[in-house]
C-alpha cells in the first residue's frame, strides 16, 4: 500500500497505520506498550481527535480516526515524532523508528465503522497472538466488551450505534459481529479501496476527486493520478482493444482469452485510474479480482509492456 494522499478536512475518516522502520519493532516491553498508548492519549486529546479504534502491535499500529479538524497530518507528527524521542532516549539508539510517514486510507462517513473497527480488532487473531482478541490488551476491542475496560480517549459510542438499542446489547451484538468473522473470515474492507486509498461509495470517490481538482501531481504518489477524473471503463477497453487489433466483447464474460491486451486493459483500468477490481472483473470477464490481480502482476513482470501502457494512458487521459 502506497503512502496516503495528503488529504485533510473538517470530519475527516481514517485508517492509519504506522510500521517500524524495516519491519523492526517499534515496542520491546511493557512500559514502551504503555507509553505508545500515552502518547496516543495526548494525541487524541491535543488534537480533538475521534478515535473510534486502534490496536498496537509488535511492530506496527492501527488507527481508526476521525478529525473533526483537518488535522491528521499535525496529530500523526506529534504522535510519532514524540514517541520516536522518547523510545531513542530509553533505548540509547538514533535515527528512524519509524518506517516513512504513515499509510492508510481515507474512508467514506457513513456505512464503514462496523466492518473496519473489526478489523483492526481481530489483528492480534489473525497474526496467531491469542485467540480471541479480548485477550490482547494493548487494543480497544476489551472496552467494547466490557465497560470497565474502556480508555477515557477512545470514542466507542459511534461504532456501537450501528446495533442500535442500549448500549449493553450493542456490546454483546458487537462481540457476537467480531466473533463471527474468526471462524469464517471475511475479505478486507480494503481490498476494493479505490486507487489503493479510498474506501466508499462511487459517489464518495467522486466528492474526494473534486478535492483534488487543480492540484500537482506528486511523483511519490502515483494513486493521485488514478483519482482524477477519469475516462469511462467501456473507453479504456475500447481503446486498448483497438491498439491490439481485437473486438472489446472478445474480453467479456464467457469468452476465453489470454492476450496481453486484455491484461493491458485491466492493468489501465485498475493501476492508473483506480477502478475497483470487482468492476474491471466484470467488465473484462474474469472470474474474480483474484484473476485480476494476477492480469496485473502479468503486465508489471512484462518489461516489453511498459510503454504500450505509457502510450495508451496518455491517449486516455487526453480524449
């Protein structure tokens, strides 16, 4: 996943996640657990943030933030830039603790709070730590289980509000929804995030694109490109099958072709202008996203590809 576009605003959503330096760890015992936890008080707390999730492990954290001000970028320098100091200090070492700047993705307001909190949650799970995520008390998931568990600094009432009802059933609704996707996993809400960064609706990706109306793309980050306005998905395969000398209903579902520029057509449609990978599916006529990520991967180990791709963005973007 890329670094996340510089993109701040009033009411703002977020997942942030900040790794170690070359996957190193970026806590080694208890009082730097609890530490990392007081700088994330401070934080949330000097900032104005909504912190609706988090879960610290070994060498990396998970936020799941809400700034009523436009305000991460400020918050996440505080967060990490302090805390830096403090483990260098105690451990008698220098240089970055930190792996960059942080990643993560800008999320849609409403429809998301269930389905990412819950994956936040089950981190400890999924790494093979504990085997049920109360266990693991460096999270907030034991605060939505008990009440006597929560962080003052951790707004829980947003995520629990999706059950409706009192705030005791909405615990044990929310327990029994976290529990239910140990046994039967379910996809990340990530995978679909458009441009590798936005996760939400087409017409959230829309508004987000209108944000970016006027400003410079940013070499670093090449998802920039991918959220502006872009041609429609039956122009991108049109286009692409032309240059190849095929029919664009050669590519559609029932067909069987392995040809490059139906790999191309995916690679355009997904890589440069950030269509999700279910849609490129369906248009494309292949049998998941799965399929689609392997058409990717086809066309980034095909260096003889590289400059059909150059030519054909530049087409698009310019019709």
């Amino acid at each position: 996943m890329a670094r996340p576009l510089r993109i701040q605003y009033p009411g703002a959503l977020y997942h942030v996640i900040s790794r170690g330096n070359r996957r190193g760890a970026i806590v080694l015992d208890k009082a730097d657990r609890e530490k990392r936890l007081d700088w994330l008080r401070r934080t949330v707390e000097t900032h104005g943030w909504r912190l609706h999730a988090f879960v610290l492990m070994g060498n990396h954290e998970h936020l799941f933030v809400e700034t009523p001000e436009p305000n991460l970028a400020a918050g996440m320098q505080y967060l990490n830039g302090s805390y830096t100091s403090y483990f260098n200090r105690r451990h008698r070492r220098g240089g970055h603790l930190f792996q960059g700047r942080y990643r993560g993705h800008l999320i849609e307001e409403e429809g998301h709070y269930l389905e990412v909190s819950r994956y936040l949650h089950l981190n400890p799970v999924r790494a093979g730590l504990v085997e049920m995520p109360q266990q693991w008390p460096w999270s907030s998931y034991p605060g939505y289980c008990e009440r006597r568990r929560v962080f003052g600094w951790v707004t829980y009432s947003r995520v629990l509000a999706d059950f409706g009802g009192d705030e005791a059933s909405a615990r044990r609704a929310y327990v029994r929804f976290v529990r239910a996707a140990i046994a039967d996993r379910p996809d990340s809400p990530f995978a679909e995030a458009a441009g590798g960064l936005l996760v939400g609706s087409a017409a959230f990706v829309d508004r987000v694109r209108l944000l970016l109306e006027g400003r410079s793309a940013d070499k670093g980050l090449p998802q920039l490109e991918a959220l502006r306005p872009r041609p429609p998905l039956e122009t991108i395969l049109s286009v692409v099958a032309a240059h190849f000398g095929r029919e664009s209903d050669s590519w559609m579902e029932g067909t069987r072709s392995d040809d490059a520029g139906r790999a191309v057509a995916a690679y355009l449609a997904r890589r440069r202008f950030g269509y999700r990978a279910r849609d490129v599916a369906a248009a494309l006529g292949y049998r998941s996203h799965g399929s689609v990520r392997n058409a990717l991967t086809r066309v980034e180990a095909a260096a003889g590809l590289a400059d059909v791709v150059d030519t054909l963005y530049k087409r698009l973007s310019n019709d």
